[in-house]
C-alpha cells in the first residue's frame, strides 16, 4: 500500500513538473511568437515603401502595357457591331457581339486596376481580421485575469495576462496604422483625379456597400486620363497620317464606351442588388417594431414592458440609419445617372466625328478636350460623403453593410 501510495506521489509530482514544463514552454512561444510578430510591423512601418506618386506611375505604366492589345481588338468589335444586323439566325448580331464587348470590358478593368484594387482590399480585410481576432483575445484575456493568481510557476497570473493584453493592444495600433496609410494613399487618388477627400469621409466609403465600386471607378478615371496622354503620344509621332490617326481614335472610342459601361454596372448592382436589399432590411425593421409593439401592448409585467420598450428602442434606431443608408445609396446612383449622362454626350459627338473627320488634327484635338471629360466625370460621379457623426453610426452602417454585400 506504501509503494501504491509513493508511486502515485511520484507519478503526481512528475505530471505537475511535466504540466509545468509545458505551460512554461507554451508561454515561451508565445512571448516569442507575439515579439516577431510586433517586430515585423515595425520594420514595416521603419522601412521606405514607394511614395503615392511612385506607386501610382507604376500602376499607370503597367495598365498601359496591358491593356493595349484588348483596346485594339475592341476597335474591331466596335466595326463590326455596326455592321452587324439587329437580329440574325445564322452568325452574330448586335447582342452578340455587344456580349462580347462587355466581356472585353471587364477585362479591360481588369487590366487597368485589378491588381492595384485587390491588394488594397486583401491589405484592408487582414488587417481588419487581424484587429477583430486581436480583440477577440483581449476579452478572453481579461476573463482569464478575474480568477487568475497573483503568483504561479504553472498557471498564467494576473500580470501575465494583464501583459498579453498590452502586447495585443501594441499590436493592433500598430495594424490601425498600417490601415490609416492604405486610408491616405486612397485619398490621394481621389485627389488625382479632382476628387477632395477628408479622412473621416474615406472612412465613410470604406464602410459602406459600395466603397469598392466608387474606389474602382475612380481608379479607372484615373488611368484612362493616362492611356489618353499616350494615345495622344502616339498620334503625335504618326506625323498627321490620318489612317494611323483614326486607329488611335477608335481605342480612344473604347475608352469612352468603357467609362459608359463600367457606370452602367455600378447603377445595375445599386438598383438590383444594394437598394433592394437595404429596402429589405426597412421592411423587416418595421415588421419587427410592430410585432414587438403588439406583445408590449399584451404584457403587464412592467419589468417586461421596459425589456419591449428597450428593443422598441433599437429596433427604431436600426430603422432609422437603415433609411439613412438607403438615401445614400439612392443619392449615389442619381449621381451616377448624371456622370453618365455627360459620358454618353461625350460618346455621340466622339462617334460622328470619327465618321466625318478628314484631318488628324481634328481627332487629336477632339482626344484632347476628352480629358476635360473624364475630369468632369469624376467629380460628378463620386458620391456626396457625409462623415459620421458618431461611432454608434458607424458601426450601424458596418452592420447593415454584412448583411447587404
């Protein structure tokens, strides 16, 4: 019984200095896992990336490069579209070939901004998820700390946890930095092209459904004022031969048909997509608000009829800033509605004059003044951004946003 007895004491003490071991160990890790991790963000932020201006030549010389060769095979579906028949059994007719256009228009986009446009929206969900995981921790860290000891060679104590949550609160400034960076270079490209922006109002876009498409556009607005500047380049060294004059001009068509299109899809999804759905969600809030009015109206418990009256409360809250969102979005679209119309002007007098010219100096100058256009366009185009007024709305807006996209 004497043996049994020292042979559980051993196997105990074993297992505590095993356990022990391996807590030990375990916070190891993590100390040295949570230090690399906040060093390679300072070195992020201690090394020199490229400058805005840096970064956005480089994203104009490679949209130049790839998107020359699509530009010119949509000269040759914008030709043929004329000629093709409105309807036809046999070959293509206009929806055809329209189909196929638009198709090239999306690759197209996808040559001018996609990569530019989907590393700042990888950066920006990271580091989104990263700061939301780092919270998620926190909270559970400050749980642990309520019944941890103060003194311990085994369990994490008070001051371990109290130092993982400052390591983690470290961290997520410095993650908050890195999004107000990526912030900043996107208001400096809406300055490129006209369009002034506060911070608060980049935040605004960010937050709301479709930040990405307005950001998109503009970047595309961007680009297309610098694949004029070396269309028009190029007309320049053909030395007034007007068939090489009219080649450039029909990639300067597709450019306009391009900015036509992409504001086309921006309208489709707000009224297909985001409008219906945040009208869902009113619709919804209401039907909530007036069920939860009936079973107010129904209880006498007071404690109970206070509860209803609270959700009452936020129920009309949600209504309201659902309401709100949709105005926004409606006034977005109509701001849409009118920057296109100004393209489609623009696209018609482009399309005569194509047809009539007989000098190249007439279609350079016509490209010149298109970049008046795009100029134009963009300031139309981009929504009237209105800061939030306080946290509690943005977060509202965070929260219809999930369930709208």
């Amino acid at each position: 019984m004497k043996r049994l007895s020292l042979s559980i004491f051993l196997l105990g003490s074993l297992h505590a200095d095993w356990t022990g071991d391996l807590l030990k160990k375990g916070t190891e890790l993590y100390d040295e896992t949570r230090e690399k991790t906040i060093q390679i963000y300072k070195d992020t932020l201690d090394s020199k990336p490229l400058s805005h201006d840096a970064r956005r030549q480089q994203r104009l010389n490679e949209a130049w490069e790839n998107v020359v060769e699509e530009l010119q095979e949509g000269t040759v579906y914008l030709d043929e579209f004329k000629e093709a028949p409105d309807s036809a059994w046999i070959g293509k007719d206009k929806a055809d070939i329209r189909e196929d256009l638009d198709a090239l228009f999306d690759q197209i986009v996808q040559g001018l901004v996609g990569s530019d446009l989907m590393a700042y929206k990888e950066q920006m969900a990271s580091l989104r998820k990263q700061i939301e995981k780092n919270q998620n921790k926190i909270l559970t860290y400050r749980e642990k700390r309520i019944g941890a000891p103060k003194s311990s060679a085994i369990y994490t104590t008070k001051s371990e946890y109290t130092q993982k949550i400052k390591d983690l609160k470290d961290e997520n400034r410095l993650l908050e930095n890195e999004m107000r960076i990526i912030k900043e270079g996107l208001r400096q490209s809406f300055a490129d092209i006209g369009v002034d922006l506060s911070m608060e109002q980049v935040d605004v876009l960010l937050t709301r459904v479709d930040g990405d498409d307005i950001v998109q556009i503009s970047l595309v607005m961007d680009t297309l004022k610098y694949i004029t500047q070396q269309i028009l380049h190029l007309m320049q060294e053909s030395n007034e031969e007007l068939k090489q004059a009219k080649k450039y001009y029909g990639m300067h068509q597709v450019l306009l048909e391009l900015v036509v299109h992409i504001q086309q899809q921006y309208i489709d999804k707000c009224n297909n997509v985001y409008i219906p759905k945040i009208s869902r969600i009113i619709a919804d809030s209401q039907n909530m608000i007036a069920q939860t009015q009936r079973l107010k109206a129904q209880e006498e418990d007071p404690r109970r009829s206070a509860v209803y009256a609270h959700n009452i409360e936020a129920q009309e809250w949600t209504l309201q800033v659902a309401k709100r969102y949709r105005e926004d979005l409606i006034r977005s679209r109509d701001k849409m509605i009118e920057a296109q119309k100004v393209a489609l002007a623009n696209l018609k007098v482009s399309k005569n004059t194509y047809e009539t010219v007989s000098l190249s100096a007439d279609l350079y100058n016509l490209i010149s003044e298109s970049q008046e256009m795009f100029v134009e366009i963009s300031k139309i185009q981009v929504p009237d951004i209105v800061p939030f007024e306080n946290l509690q709305l943005q977060q509202k807006y965070k929260e219809l946003t999930e369930k709208i996209d």
